[in-house]
C-alpha cells in the first residue's frame, strides 16, 4: 500500500510539474518609469532599475493571471498575461498614463469588458467567455465599479457555474446582499457583532448612549495608515466617542506588525471578523474605497459618513458632531 502511495505521490507532482507554463514578462516604457513605481505580480513586489528600458520576468502559471503596475499613490495599472511571450508598455503622456498590452488573450478580454458600452455589450463578451477565468475574476473585482442594477448582477450571476463559485467571494457576498437593507445617513445604523484577533466578542449596539466610529480600513492600504496617527490624537480631545477599526482583509499579523514600525499605541478594538459575514456587511454598508468612516450618534443613527481626508477635514467632523 505504502508502495502504490508513493507512487502516486510522484505522479501527481510530475503531472503538476508539466502543467505548469513559462511566460516572459516584459515591461517597457515610452519613458524612464518614475521613481516609486513597482510592478506586482504573484502576490510579490518588484522595483524598476532606473537604468534599464526594459525589464524581464521570467514566471511561471497554471491558468491566466493578472498583475498590476503601482503608481506611488496606489493608482493601479491592472494587466492580464499567460503563457508564451506577454509586453506590456507603459505610455506615458502629458496628461495620461495608460498600459498596452500585446501577446495576451486574455487582456483581450479584460479589455473588452472594461469598454463595453452597456450591459447587453458586457453579457456578450462575458457569456462569449465564459469558459475563462477572465470574466469571472473580472465581475468579482470590479463589479462595485460597474454601474448595473440587482437585477442585471443576478443575470450575470446565473452565468457562473458552480465550478467557480469558489472565484468570486465578493460578488457572492453581493448577490447575498441583495433585498438587505443598506446604509443610509440619518437612519438607524445596521449594528454588527464583531471579533478581534483573540475572538474576543464587540457589539455595536452596546455603544448606545456615545458616539461610534467605525473606521473600515485595510491592510494594504496607505491612505489608511497615513490617516491613523492624528484621528488617534484627535480622539484624545473627546470623551463621549468609541472608535472601531473594521479590516477590510485578514492579514493580522502583517497589520500588527506595521502598527509596532509606526509606534502606534493600539488601545481601540480592532476587528476581523463579523458574526453576519463580512463581505456582506461591506456591500450593505456600500463600502467601496479605503478607509471609509461611519459615524454613529448616541441614539444609533448614522449622523455622517465619508472616506479619506486630512487631518483638519477630519477634526471639522468631530467638531461638528461632538461640540
């Protein structure tokens, strides 16, 4: 028995060895790439050497995958490769900034449903493509962004077989959402029981009687971090607020571990899971940049709710609400 184990051991990582497929990255530009650009691809970083036009990479793939070019204000120039040779240039203009890339089906497709006109031209190049995982990671990405009704996401939905539910857990999240109240300023806030990273248990609802701001954040993102240091010493001047910081990811350790490189003091609850679903209550609360921030007055009515800011915009919300 150990024997045919074994075996078959080998076989599957011979056969998973040959389905692997070599692709040749190469990114170029019209111009020298700014200075605090990167390139993100398979979840890894990669720098630009200011002396070099062209830059390689040599990777390997067992289906499509999508990579992003950064800007170092988080502006994303988003690509699709595959295997086989994929260029991807960089143009750079007076006024814009664009990728263009050749040797890539499958950006083909990207491309064809970030330009459709409407939603019948976006369910023809989607249906058309439904065999790829283009379409579907595309809907799971993007779908905040793209201006369709309930009812056209559902038929967008019926479309996706049940092999590749698995793909689209945001977009599932959304379609659950659907016929759930939303988020509405100067209503009755939609409370949620939340958990830090040692499970220990945050009510909302037992906030009543103060303010609540729930700060929705993220890991990767840098407005977020930029903006924490002064709402911290802005707090310090209120008495009657609660502040919640809800993480839009799970990357718990790298958060904490980024908190201790910028000496913040963490004495507020930060939360990761949510006992409702927390990609649910992300598309109830219509969630749809970083950092997002909710505030709730005593009574538990949403009193004003905005996103990034700086710190005297910020303190004006506070003074408003809490004067």
């Amino acid at each position: 028995m150990k024997i045919y184990s074994t075996l078959f051991l080998l076989l599957f990582f011979v056969f998973a060895a040959f389905s692997q497929k070599s692709v040749n990255l190469t990114i170029k530009s019209n111009k020298e790439i700014p200075k605090g650009y990167y390139l993100n691809v398979q979840s890894k970083n990669y720098g630009f050497n200011p002396d070099k036009k062209t830059h390689e990479l040599e990777l390997t793939v067992n289906n499509p995958e999508f990579g992003f070019l950064i800007s170092p204000k988080g502006k994303l120039f988003p690509f699709w490769y595959e295997e086989g040779k994929v260029d991807v240039l960089f143009e750079q203009g007076l006024f814009k900034k664009k990728i263009i890339v050749n040797g890539s089906e499958s950006h083909v497709v990207f491309e064809n449903l970030q330009d459709a006109s409407d939603f019948e031209e976006f369910m023809e190049v989607f249906n058309s493509n439904r065999n790829s995982i283009v379409p579907i990671r595309y809907i799971d990405r993007y779908f905040n962004f793209i201006g369709f009704s309930d009812e056209e996401f559902l038929e967008i939905y019926k479309l996706i077989s049940d092999d590749n539910l698995s793909l689209i857990p945001e977009f599932q999240a959304y379609i659950n959402s659907i016929g759930k109240n939303k988020l509405e300023k100067n209503k009755a806030f939609i409370d949620f029981v939340g958990y830090d990273k040692d499970g220990n248990a945050f009510n909302t609802a037992d906030f009543r009687g103060q303010y609540l701001l729930i700060d929705i954040a993220a890991t990767w993102c840098g407005r977020c971090w930029k903006a924490l240091p002064h709402i911290v010493e802005s707090l310090k001047d209120y008495q009657n607020i609660q502040f919640i910081t809800l993480n839009e990811d799970n990357n718990i350790d790298k958060w904490y571990s980024m908190a201790a490189n910028k000496q913040l003091e963490i004495n507020w609850p930060v939360l990761w899971e949510v006992e409702s679903g927390k990609s649910e209550l992300l598309n109830q609360y219509e969630v749809i940049s970083y950092p997002n921030y909710i505030l709730v007055n005593p009574e538990g009515i949403v009193v004003d709710r905005w996103t990034f800011s700086g710190e005297k915009y910020f303190n004006s919300k506070l003074k408003k609400y809490l004067n």
